[in-house]
C-alpha cells in the first residue's frame, strides 16, 4: 500500500499510496515535549494514538464532523485523505492547564465558564507563537471564512468530544486541533489522542495524557493503554 515516502514530524510519518488523494499515517512511539527539547519513547504509543484517533475520527464523522480519516489498517497506522494542511494549531480549553495557568495565573483545574478558543502558528522553529485572526490574514495562512469554519469546527469538536469522554468518567481539560484542505472543504485533520489533549479522570484527577510524559509522573503507557481500553468499552 505504501508507495513513496513524503515527510515526518514528531510522532508520524506519512506515505503516498497509490491513491493519488490518500495518504498512510504511521503512529511513532517516539516522545518529544517542550518544543522538542525534551525526547523519548513511549512503549506502543504509535498503536494507541492511531487507535484512539481512529475511534475518536469515527465517533466524530457519526456526529458528522468531516475528517482526513478512512479506515485503520494497522495497528499503527491509518488511511487518510491528503490534505493542504494549514500550519495552524486550534486549541480548545475547557479546564485551565499547562500554558493558560503560566499565561493568566489562573490555579490549574480552575473551571472555565465557556470554552475558550487559541490559535498557534505551527512552526517549531519560532516555538508555536499564539497569533490571532489578523496574523493569519495578512500571513495567507487561511482566508477569513476558512477560519471561521475551522472555529465553527473547532466549537463542535470539542462540545462532542467533551460530551463522549464525560460519559467515562474522563474530563476533557484542553485539546489541539489542525485542520487542512480537500477538494473545497475543510476537514479535520492530524490525530486526537493523549499527546493533544489532556484528559483527567474525574473522581481520582489521574493525569490519562502527555502530562505523564512532560512531568516525569511515570507509568506514560498505562495512561494511554487506560484512555484506548475506557474508548473500546474494556476499562475497569
Ligand atoms: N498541544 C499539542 N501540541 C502543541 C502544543 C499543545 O498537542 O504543540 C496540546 C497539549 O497537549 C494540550 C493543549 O494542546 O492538550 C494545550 O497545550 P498548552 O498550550 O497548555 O501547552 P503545553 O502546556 O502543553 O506546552
């Protein structure tokens, strides 16, 4: 199915099939954190995120929100459409964490009273600077209406995914969204899983996410293989 390599980031690699519009996404289990300063290795990482997506990818598209995502085919890898990606990080928040508790000096766990929507230029190399509307604009990154739609995506994204991890007994406390591309439509693109959200079981507020990681908390993998088993309806 693989034909020619493309590229890869942090966490992916991503291959031509011989579909000219579908691509193949194999999940890593390398771990990188602050802005790559900090590397490692999270054991089968690359099976549970292409898993958790996949069934998050699925769930969404049942809500019909439109995805990059066709069909897992592999324990780390995924069929995915192949978009025009715009180099823009979406992130939601529900619950005050990582960035937003440095940036407004608000105590991590603070409720928000609504979710509240950031937007990140997505370049390592300038460290994923928060710009807003007018950056993107004048940068051409994406027009006004397709940052409207990605907004209006980004709103829903996250009322369902708050909605579908709430019945878990899991809170969704932030995620991050990048969107691209295909054929006049906006789509949802990259992967949901625990390196871009922060998920924190409700009565223990156990971290379930990259915290693990980023905090040296220990047992990374177990979150991971915890937030997979709660999504297939095995957990404890
Ligand atoms: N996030 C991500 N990629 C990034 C930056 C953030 O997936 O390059 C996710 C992160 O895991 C969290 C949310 O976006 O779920 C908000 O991250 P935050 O701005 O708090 O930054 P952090 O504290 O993670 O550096």
């Amino acid at each position: 199915m693989k034909k020619e390599f493309l590229y890869q980031g942090k966490a992916k690699r991503i291959f031509q099939t011989e579909e000219e519009d579908e691509v193949l996404v194999e999940f890593k289990d390398d771990a990188t954190a602050f802005d790559g300063r900090k590397k490692g290795f999270i054991e089968n990482k690359g099976y549970f995120n292409c898993s958790i997506s996949s069934l998050l990818f699925k769930h969404l598209e049942e809500k019909g929100v439109n995805t990059h995502f066709l069909e897992q085919v592999g324990p780390n890898s995924m069929l995915a459409r192949k978009l025009d990606i715009i180099p823009l990080e979406v992130v939601m928040r529900n619950i005050v964490a990582g960035s937003l508790k440095r940036r407004l000096g608000q105590p991590e766990g603070f409720p928000l009273s609504q979710p509240v929507l950031e937007l990140y230029y997505k370049n390592d190399e300038f460290g994923d600077p928060m710009i807003n509307d007018y950056h993107i604009r004048v940068m051409e990154w994406a027009t006004g209406e397709e940052l409207d739609r990605m907004k209006e995506l980004a709103f829903r994204i996250n009322f369902e995914l708050t909605a579908r991890f709430r019945i878990l007994g899991i809170d969704l406390v932030d995620l991050k969204l990048e969107f691209g591309r295909f054929k006049g439509n906006i789509l949802l693109a990259d992967e949901i899983s625990p390196d871009t959200c922060r998920f924190w079981k409700q009565d223990t507020g156990e971290r379930l996410d990259k915290d693990r990681f980023r905090q040296d908390l220990g047992d990374v993998s177990q979150a991971y293989e915890n937030i997979l088993k709660l999504l297939k309806g095995e957990s404890n």
